[in-house]
C-alpha cells in the first residue's frame, strides 16, 4: 500500500514536505478451523464463522445458494448463534451473502474464461507454429532437390525472399 501513498505524495509537489507512511495490514483467515486461537477470543467471528460454515455445507451438499442461506439462518437460530443478530438483520444477511457469492461466482467464471481463452490461444499459436516449420522442411528439402524458387513458392506459399534466406541458411 506505501506505492498508493507515494504517488499522492509524489503529486502534492513540495519537496519540503517530508511525509513517510508505511501501512501493513495483516490478513487472517477467520474460516471455521482457521486460526482458532482469533476465533476463541472474538465469540462475533466464531459464530461468523458457524455461519458462513454452515452455508458452504449446504451449497457443497447440491442446495441452492438461496436454500443454503435458508438452512444456515435456521440452524444458527436453533442452536442460538448470531441468533440476535439475525433476528434483526436476516435480509441483510441474505442479501449480503447472495452478492458475496454472486462476485466470487464471477471471478470464478471470469478465471475459468481466462483459462479457456489462454488454451485456444496457445493450440492456435502451436498449429501457426507448425505450418511455418512445416512450410520451411518443405522449402528446405525442395531446394537439396534443386528445385526452381518459383515453384517452392507455389508449392510452400512462402515468399521468394523466405526462400533465399532458407537457402542462404544451408
């Protein structure tokens, strides 16, 4: 984050002005099973952390994303986690969790489009690639046999000028 600051810095023009930031914030992971000694002092975060569990469980189970929040809700309820909070806030909750999850989803699918793409470009690139080396042995081997430059032209496709640089090469 200290880039972030500089540039503003770096904006304000006064060399005179002497201004030093440097900000480091550390990340935790609060899933359930993750750093249980943050979860046991914050009960907030552990029955977070119920929660959203119980959420991935039913959406790995094959439920809806809709349905699993649903379950989630009710059991947290049942067994008094974030019980107040939820009795109070459930459509934000639902409403927050449905966007979470819709933007990961979208990450996720962008990732995965990025893959594909990545893969077609590359077959693409390897079949180029192939043809070129394929045209050049062609090339290659018809002038060892003689053969005329206007004829390797027309039987590879490659310039005369691609042709007498491959034979200036042998």
């Amino acid at each position: 984050m200290s880039d972030a600051y500089k540039k503003v810095i770096d904006n304000i023009g006064d060399p005179e002005l002497n201004i030093q930031l440097e900000l480091i914030v550390p990340v935790y992971n609060i899933n359930l099973g993750k750093n249980p000694e943050i979860l046991a002092k914050c009960t907030t975060l552990h029955e977070y952390s119920q929660f959203i569990a119980k959420v991935n469980e039913g959406v790995a189970a094959g439920k809806t994303l809709t349905q699993a929040i649903k379950a989630a809700i009710k059991y947290c309820r049942e067994y008094n986690i974030m019980a107040e909070y939820l009795k109070t806030h459930e459509a934000e909750v639902r409403n927050m969790l449905m966007q979470e999850f819709k933007t990961k989803d979208i990450a996720r699918v962008n990732r995965e489009a990025g893959r594909e793409e990545g893969i077609e470009i590359g077959i693409e690139k390897g079949r180029t690639e192939g043809i070129f080396e394929e045209r050049h042995a062609i090339a290659r081997n018809a002038l060892l046999m003689n053969m005329n430059i206007n004829e390797i032209s027309k039987l590879t496709r490659l310039t005369r000028k691609e042709i007498e640089n491959l034979r200036n090469l042998n």
